[in-house]
C-alpha cells in the first residue's frame, strides 16, 4: 500500500495508521503483563449463594473454574477440566467431600486432592499422585472472593471500612448484575474500558445528563471542576459543582488496584460516605462483569441503584431506544471489543484516564523489579481499608 501525502492531507480514513492496542494494559490471560499484575489480588466470581451443591460454572481472567460446596460447607474453586481424561466437572456430582467426575468417577475435595479412582485397581493406586488444578477462596460481604496467583505471594483478603462499619439499621448485600455497568451482567468488551470510565467525570453530563435522558439528580447535571489525584491504593477523582442555592457539591470517586471501582450513588440518596464497592471482574480479554457489594437498610436496595434510560430499563429497550439513548454500555462496547488505543486523541479533560493507564504500567514495572504492587498486604492484623469516596453538602 502506497499513502500519498494528499490522502493525509485530505485526512481521509484511507490515510489512518496501523491500528495498535496495549495489550500489556488489556490482556488478562495467565503469563501476560496484566494478567500476572491482576493474579497478585483477590477477585470476586460469585456470590456466596453460587457455591451451592449444583457445579457452576465460572470463568474469570481467561480460565475456566468449576465452583462448589462440599456437604461439609466447604467452597471449592477448581479448573473445570478434570485432570484424568479432560472433561468438564460442570456436569460432576457434589458429594460429603468432593465432586466426582461424570466420566470415571474421579473425586477431588475442594483442594484438588484425589480422594478416589474408582476404574483404577483398589480405588487408586495412585490418586496420592495427581491434584486437580484448584485456587483458594474466601467468603466476604456476601461474595465468593479467589486468588489466583502464585501461592508463595498470596495477600490477605482486605477489609474495607465502608463495608465494615454499618450506620443505624445497615447491613450488607451483594449483587453479581453489573450495576454501574449500564447493561446486562456479562458486558462484552474489555475490561480496561470500564474501569477507566470511573475515573471519566466529564463523560456525566454529556452522556447520563444528555444522550441518556436524565439518569441521575440535577445535581449531577452541570459540567464539573475536577482535580485528580493519586492515592494509595489508585486514583481518585474530586468533583466540584457550585449549586443555585450557594452550597457546593462535592464528589469523590475513586478507581483502585486491582479493579475497584468506589462510586457514591450518582442519583444522591444521601450525603455521606461512599455505600458501596464494585468489582470488575475481567471474564477474558474481551468481557467482563461487576461484583457489588453495600451496606442497605432494605433487601434489594443495591438493585434499586441501576439507572433507567428515559425511564426505562436496559433490557427492556427496543434497538432503536438504545441508539437513541446511549448509556455506558453502548459507549464502553461502542469502543469495540478491546478497543484501538492508537488511535486515541487526548485532551486535558482525560487526565484521570492517563494517570490510571500511567499506573498500572507504573505496578507492571514494580513487578519487573520483583516489587509487589500497590494495595497488597500480608499483614492479617492490617486496619480496614478506607477511602475518601462520597457525596458531600459544603457551604460556598
């Protein structure tokens, strides 16, 4: 192909360079940059209802799982493809200890330890030998937490205050159906392409006050002054917006390691600190999903924070509604799969976007130098994690 410097001053598309994506940023897979810098954290791939004696399915940074519980009220995490013959412990029976193979009956405890081979000549000669692949997990907030990287670098689980310390009548729920997401519960793009949205407060008043219809308060309708900062754990992002009546409103949200995204209720049920804390769980490269959990006073309050779309729901949205109205499900899907960064053009308003992608790099090169990554701990004594995020009132 012969480009012309006509066709790049005609700045037709024919003109457009190769297209480039940081995979060292978006791909998730084991043995990558990313995917080992996210295998040095807990991740949530269910709720604590999904470990149940029915096999489910799950599949989280590239890797198909299996997860259960045994008779004894153990939850076990293991690959799906079972280590005898390859096919899937989906279709396997949860029994005392374990879950037997449908194929030849191989039964593994939520460990991966063989305990029988019943084809094999006295139940298994050597059933010592093999180990079904397995990760540990750990129940929270009312969410199945794993770890997926190497075992001599596993961190404590953190705790996080906002989810800890529960104001008059409060308690706390879990919901695996992507709030914040815009759309169903399993969102068909990268995960980046999310996680980088929280940190995109301009995207408020043009996409959720606009092309939405109005998803959220008035207070959140006008465009913004922000400062970004970085914090401990990643970054934060304060918005101010002067009110009619003299007062400001000020707002914190905050995107942390590995994939928190702590957003206060953008429709402002209250003044306060941050309610809830959401998790992206990357599926594979080019999906994911949102783990949430709250504090409430009332069952199903997390679900009651899932926007409408000129006053409907997502799902119950003809295509033309959902052309007509956008919300970020359209916009972070509307990127493409994994979307092509080089072609990319940044304006002062993407600060947060480029110091987010500066520090993930920034733990990418931590770990080159055999340095652990921002927000891990080993300490089992470490207080609560706490974050500024959160609808305030102040006078102006």
């Amino acid at each position: 192909m012969t480009m012309t410097q006509r066709d790049r001053d005609l700045g037709t598309a024919y003109a457009t360079k190769p297209a480039h994506t940081r995979t060292e940023l978006t791909s998730v897979v084991r043995g990558t940059p990313m995917g080992e810098l996210l295998r040095r954290y807990w991740h949530p791939v269910g709720l604590v209802s999904d470990a149940a004696d029915t096999p489910k399915k799950v599949r989280a940074l590239g890797e198909d799982l299996v997860l259960f519980r045994d008779k004894h009220g153990r939850a076990g995490l293991l690959h799906a493809r079972c280590c005898h013959r390859g096919t899937t412990l989906y279709y396997g029976k949860v029994e005392e200890d374990g879950i037997r193979c449908c194929y030849h009956g191989w039964k593994f405890d939520a460990e991966g330890h063989c305990l029988e081979q019943p084809c094999e000549p006295d139940g298994g000669q050597f059933k010592d030998k093999v180990r079904q692949p397995w990760y540990p997990v750990e129940e929270r907030y009312g969410l199945i937490f794993a770890y997926m990287g190497p075992a001599e670098k596993r961190p404590v689980l953190p705790r996080y205050e906002c989810l800890e310390n529960m104001d008059d009548g409060e308690f706390v729920e879990a919901d695996d159906s992507s709030i914040g997401g815009g759309g169903p519960a399993v969102i068909p793009c990268n995960w980046l392409q999310h996680f980088e949205n929280v940190v995109d407060p301009y995207h408020v008043p043009v996409l959720h006050g606009s092309f939405s219809g109005p998803q959220f308060t008035n207070m959140m309708a006008s465009m913004p002054e922000v400062k970004f900062d970085k914090t401990p754990r990643g970054i934060a992002v304060r918005s101010i917006r002067k009110q009619d009546d003299g007062k400001v409103f000020y707002r914190v949200t905050e995107a942390a390691l590995p994939t928190l995204r702590v957003v206060p209720n953008p429709r402002v049920a209250q003044f306060a600190r941050v309610e809830s804390i959401g998790w992206t769980l990357p599926i594979d490269d080019t999906s994911f999903r949102i783990y949430v959990a709250g504090r409430v006073k009332t069952s199903g309050d997390i679900g009651r924070m899932r926007s409408k779309f000129n006053g409907k729901f997502w799902w119950d949205m003809t295509e033309a509604e959902h052309q007509q109205f956008p919300g970020d499900y359209e916009a972070q899907v509307g990127q493409g799969p994994v979307t092509v960064h080089s072609e990319e053009h940044f304006g002062q308003s993407d600060r947060g976007i480029l110091m987010i992608r500066r520090m993930l790099s920034e733990q990418l090169e931590a770990m080159e130098a055999d340095r652990d990554p921002i927000g891990v701990s080993f300490d089992a004594g470490a207080a609560p994690v706490e974050f500024e995020a959160g609808n305030y009132i102040r006078e102006g």
